[in-house]
C-alpha cells in the first residue's frame, strides 16, 4: 500500500506524521528522486537558497533568489527529459528577521508553482517541509 494513499500526486505541505525515511523509501519504491535539504542552521533567504542549492544540486551559476530557484525547478529539470517525479523534503526552515514569514510564503509560492507547472505534465511534485 503507497504511503501516498491520501496524498495528491502535486502538492506543497507540512511533513507532519511522515517520517523522513519512509519518504525516502516511498520514493525509491517509485522510483523518483528524492531531494533533501536542513536547513536548520540557516538564517537568511541567501542562506535557505544556498542549502536548497547544494542539497538539490543545482548548477554553480544558481542565482540564490527565487526566479532562479523557480528554473531549476522546473525548466532545467524538464530540459534534462522525462522526468519520473519528485518527492521533496526541506526541513527547519528558519524563523528569523532576516527570513521572516513572507519568506517562508514564498519559498512555498515557489514549490507550489513548481508543483503546479509539473502537475500540467503528469508528473508527480510532493513537497514536504517543516518550521523550525
């Protein structure tokens, strides 16, 4: 039985009850990539972007911003070709004057968009995050 049972195949929200490795093993089993990032010990936006950015390995040119972090996810993986899906985990997101709740929001615009674009491709896009 799919862990996903009642989880739609695109969507954006909080890592609740989901254990990080029976994630990753339910991405495995559905062989699609898993992409991980803590980012615990950040404290800004370019920090959050820089976590994402190595733990997703993105290009060295990424632009630590969030139209840049909107290509990554979503032209440059399309360009690669088919695509399998993507089950994505970011967690302890920071609380902090320097990446505040409008911050987080969009970070999570940015996942929703993405998830979103590959929504109109078939392909499944789960994002799971958590708060510090």
């Amino acid at each position: 039985m799919s862990l996903f049972k009642t989880v739609p195949p695109n969507v954006v929200q909080s890592i609740r009850a989901f254990r990080v490795n029976e994630l990753q093993e339910e991405a495995a089993r559905l062989g699609q990539h898993f992409l991980y990032a803590w980012c615990a010990d950040a404290t800004t936006k370019q920090q959050v972007l820089t976590r994402i950015a190595t733990a997703f390995h993105f290009p060295r040119h990424f632009g630590k911003n969030f139209d840049a972090l909107a290509d990554c996810l979503t032209d440059l993986a399309f360009k690669a070709g088919p695509q399998p899906g993507f089950l994505v985990v970011i967690e302890q997101l920071p609380n902090t004057p320097k990446f505040d709740k409008e911050a987080r929001e969009t970070l999570l615009d940015v996942f929703r968009d993405a998830a979103d674009f590959w929504a109109e491709r078939k392909v499944a896009f789960r994002v799971f995050y958590s708060f510090q």
